[in-house]
C-alpha cells in the first residue's frame, strides 16, 4: 500500500509526530534513540527525513505503532506506506 502522494505521506507522518509526543515516555524514547532535542525537533518537524525516522522508531516497536495508527484513525500499514513514500 502506498500513500497516495508526498504531501499525504507528510500529512500522516505529521499526525503520527503529534500523537507520539502526547506520550510522555514514547517521545523521550524518540528523542534518546534519535539524537535530537526538544528544538531541533521543533525546528525540523516537517522534514521528511525526520518524519521517516519517526515512522521507522514506530515500526520498531509494533505497539508503539498499532497504538499510534489507532489514535490517528489509520492503519499501522498506512504508516509504513508514509515512511516510504518519505523515503522515496
């Protein structure tokens, strides 16, 4: 399954972004694994790259991605189509 384009995958991966950080422990793990801070990540939440990276951190953990794609109204394949239309 793929995102229908790049501005759809971003949209996605943006919402996924928002949900991760309203779980207090699931967003320090991503910023730990990821190297960045809280500014950084302000600074380039809407890049691609770090949006791929943030959907590659969620398909690492299956329950971190399953719950995210709940909360966002998708499907956790959904997901791994934005990650790699991101990385495309």
């Amino acid at each position: 399954m793929r995102a229908r384009s790049t501005n759809d995958a971003e949209a996605l991966a943006l919402s996924a972004l928002a949900a991760t950080l309203t779980d207090e422990r699931r967003a320090q793990r991503f910023l730990d694994l990821s190297g960045i801070d809280t500014d950084d990540l302000r600074r380039r939440a809407a890049e691609p790259v770090l949006l791929a990276a943030l959907l590659r951190f969620l398909e690492a953990h299956e329950p971190d991605l399953i719950q995210v794609a709940e909360t966002i109204g998708a499907k956790p394949e959904e997901l791994v189509a934005a990650r790699e239309e991101l990385e495309a």
